[in-house]
C-alpha cells in the first residue's frame, strides 16, 4: 500500500483525535502554578501528549511550556515545531469554534488549521514513519508549544532547557515553505516643540496607522486652505472642524500589515502631509515628514535598502499624545542580507535634531537559509515529490513565524498555496484532502531530513 493510501485509510483517526484537540479552548489565560499560560494550553498540551503516548511516542511535558514526542535514536534531533495555543475564537462562527464540526470534505473548529491540524499531520506522518521500518538514525521530535500566539515564550523556555533541534520546520506558516523572514526593527519617534494640542491614531504597532484625530490651534493654519491640502491627498475622507479655539481634523485612510505598508494609506502621515501644504509652521510636522514621511522605505532615516527579496518597509502604526509630547511607534522589516547591527549604523546619524528624535527599542536579525540550502531543497523536494506543484517556490516573507523562536528550522506549511483556512478568523477550517496531503508531505520531509548526512 502507498503511503496515500495509508493515510487515507487511517483519516477517520486521524479526525477524531484532532477533534479531541479543538474540544481545549487554549487561548492564553491567566498563569496559574504549573501552568505558565493557563488552563487551556495545559490542557491541550495533555491531551495531545495523550494522543502521542497512545500512539506509541515517547512523551515529554516541560513544565507546561511545551511538550514532546519523539521516535528514533541517535545524537541528532530532527524537529517539527507546532503549537497548541490559539486565538481567541472571536464572534459570528457558524458553528460552536470549539466542538470540531465536519461539513462534507471540510472541518470547522478554532485551530483546525493554525496549529492543531498540523499537529496531528506531524504526528500521522511520524507514525508511518516508524511503521514503515524507514531507518531511524536520528530522533524525530515533534515540539508542541504552548505560546506561540502571545509571545512564543513557550520556546524560550525550550531554547534555555531543551536540546537544540539540528534540522527542522514549523508547519505553521505555508508551502512549499518560507527560507527567509526578514529583521524586525521596533523604534519611537518623539516630538520636542510642537504647536499640535494633540494627535491620536492607530490602534497596533503592526498595521498602518488608518484613522487619525489631530487638534491644532486655529492661528496655525488656515481652516480653507487645509481642507484644500487634504482634498490632494489619497485619504479615503477627512474633514475639519472648527472649534473655539482650535481645529480639528479627522483623517480615515487604509489599513494595511505593516509588511505591506504601501498597500495603506496613513492617516497620520497625510494628516502632517496637509498641515504643512497648508502652510503650517511646526518643528514636528517638518520632522515627521522628513523622517517618517509618507514613502513607507526608510529613506528619512537613511534606511532604504532593497536585495534580491525584497526592500525595507517602515510603518508608523500608532500615534499617541501624552503630556505635549507626540510619540508614533515605528515597525520596520529589513532585508534578510541585511544586519541589526548595519540597520542601526545606517540609522544612527539621522535619528535626532533639533525638531525631534527618533530611538531604536529593539532589533531582531532575519531568518535566512539560501534556496539551494540541504534544508530548503529537502523540504521543497517533499512538496513537489506529493503535489507535482513546482510552479510554486519557496519564498521570504516580512512576517515573523513560529521558525524565528528557535535555530534551525524554517517555516514548511502547512497552508497550501492558494488557499485560505481563514486562520485568526471565524470560520477556520481545513479541507480534509489538505489534511492528508500535509500528512504525506510531512512524511516525505522527515524521510529526506532523516537521510541528509
Ligand atoms: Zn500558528
């Protein structure tokens, strides 16, 4: 029997056991003893390390953390790196998220796709693995954490108390898998003389900043001339309102990930980009427009670089006012060739002036592995090997995934291309064809990972 086959034989299993995972609302709750993030990870994580014991793995729980099963022998660990944890289900599901529900070739449950599915894809594919008398040279470690959602702590503690996963992937992000992210690099600007009474927008660091609600005083600027300034811009509507004393503006732009600022419109920053057409004379207007700016490249602070996949983003996601000062967060994606350490000297000489000052809160390095790296190609070879796809290739991303939190894996699945499971939404679901191709894709990699010396 081929290896499909087998899994199409053992499918029904398979659904029960994913259905005893989604039963375990895990979104993240308050730390009790023992359980660092709660009751529900807890017990999603007994549960699933249940499931593994009954399927013949031996089974770690570090300290509700995370926890593992493994097979095989030997000083190498080839590790797959899933999570129990998920969103908080959200309102408007068309079935309960939390009792797994089948609807002809589809199943419907929070974290039927992002993670718990790929866990037991993991898990499946382990075990016919084993069954199936392939040698195991190395040991196989299917790491299930627990906070990936909020924080991914969960493989913190596993980096400080865990052995190192020589080879690997997380099946929680796509086919036929993601061998660069690029750096995440957090920074504040702050304002220092501003005539701005206030200056509100935004709501998360990682999203353009799409709605925005400025006060300034009515002697700085002409109320007919701004409304003329903001009329020239790409905002979706604003208006202008004039109070006792004061203006008020209300700008709506577009939203957009903070990887993908170009696809937004900021509110803020065509806030400032009318303000100053309208004549207004501020330090802080000429500081955000210099330095933040409406371009989304990092060019105001001498950042703009772009590689072979891809260029430098740079969104301001909030902007806040607190005791006269404007202070907007910045969230900037670098290049996978790129440094933190090249990325802060290219930003040093341009980050303060007399206008306003810009600080750097922390920087992580890019996950790169090339494309013709053994890992790469032994995962994308498993892809193309199950599905025929090679149409699609492996890609880098500005998103940060589960991959980053540990060394030596790389984001492999498991959404198909193509296809939405609509993950962090209502109405998460999988398509139980998708389930088995992940199964034998997983089993495949193992296998290549497992014979790579
Ligand atoms: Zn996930």
């Amino acid at each position: 029997m081929n290896s499909m086959d087998q899994i199409k034989n053992q499918t029904d299993e398979m659904l029960t056991q994913l259905s005893r995972l989604i039963r375990h609302n895990s979104v993240q709750g308050p730390a009790t003893e023992g359980k660092p993030f709660g009751e529900g990870p807890a017990a999603a994580l007994k549960e699933a390390l249940d499931i593994a014991s009954e399927l013949g793995f031996s089974t770690v729980n570090m300290e509700n953390y995370c926890g593992y099963a493994e097979m095989g022998e030997g000083p190498d660990i080839v590790g797959i790196v899933a999570h129990l944890d998920v969103v908080p289900a959200g309102e408007g599901w068309d079935t309960d998220p939390f009792t797994m529900t089948r609807k002809k070739d589809r199943v419907y449950g929070r974290g039927v796709s992002d993670d718990k599915g790929a866990v037991i894809a993991s898990l499946y594919a382990m075990k016919l693995l084993r069954d199936s008398g392939f040698p195991l040279n190395k040991r196989v470690r299917l790491l299930m954490g627990c906070n990936e959602e909020s924080g991914s702590e969960c493989m913190k503690y596993y980096a400080r108390h865990g052995e190192p996963i020589t080879a690997g992937f997380t099946p929680d992000g796509y086919f036929p898998g993601i061998h660069g992210e690029k750096g995440l690099c957090a920074m504040t600007a702050y304002s220092k003389n501003t005539h701005i009474l206030s200056m509100n927008g935004g709501f998360v660091t990682n999203a353009v900043c799409s709605r925005c609600v400025t006060e300034v005083p009515l002697t700085c600027v002409d109320a007919a001339k701004l409304e003329a300034a903001l009329s020239k811009t790409p905002l979706s509507a604003s208006s202008v309102t004039v109070l006792e004393d004061r203006l008020r503006i209300e700008a709506q732009g577009t939203a957009a990930h903070a990887s993908t600022p170009e696809l937004g419109v900021n509110a803020a920053a065509y806030t400032m980009w009318a303000l100053k057409e309208a004549g207004m004379q501020d330090d802080f207007v000429d500081f955000y427009l210099s330095h933040l700016g409406t371009d989304c490249d990092g060019s105001g602070i001498g950042c703009q670089f772009t590689d072979a996949y891809g260029s430098l983003t740079f969104n301001n996601g909030i902007v806040e006012t607190k005791d006269g000062v404007i202070r907007c967060t910045i969230d900037i994606r670098y290049p996978v060739t790129l440094s933190s350490e090249k990325l802060r000297a290219m930003a040093a000489p341009h980050l303060e002036n007399a206008q306003g000052r810009i600080e750097i809160n922390h920087a992580s390095e890019p996950l790169f592995y090339p494309e013709d790296s053994p890992l790469v190609q032994n995962l994308y070879h498993a892809y193309v090997e199950v599905t025929g796809d090679t149409s699609h290739k492996p890609m880098v991303i500005g998103g940060g995934t589960y991959a980053k939190s540990i060394p030596g894996i790389i984001a492999f699945g498991c959404e198909f291309p193509d296809t939405d499971n609509h993950i962090h939404d209502v109405n998460e679901s999988l398509d139980i064809h998708e389930l088995q191709m992940q199964t034998a894709i997983y089993l495949k990699a193992l296998e290549n990972l497992l014979a790579d010396h």
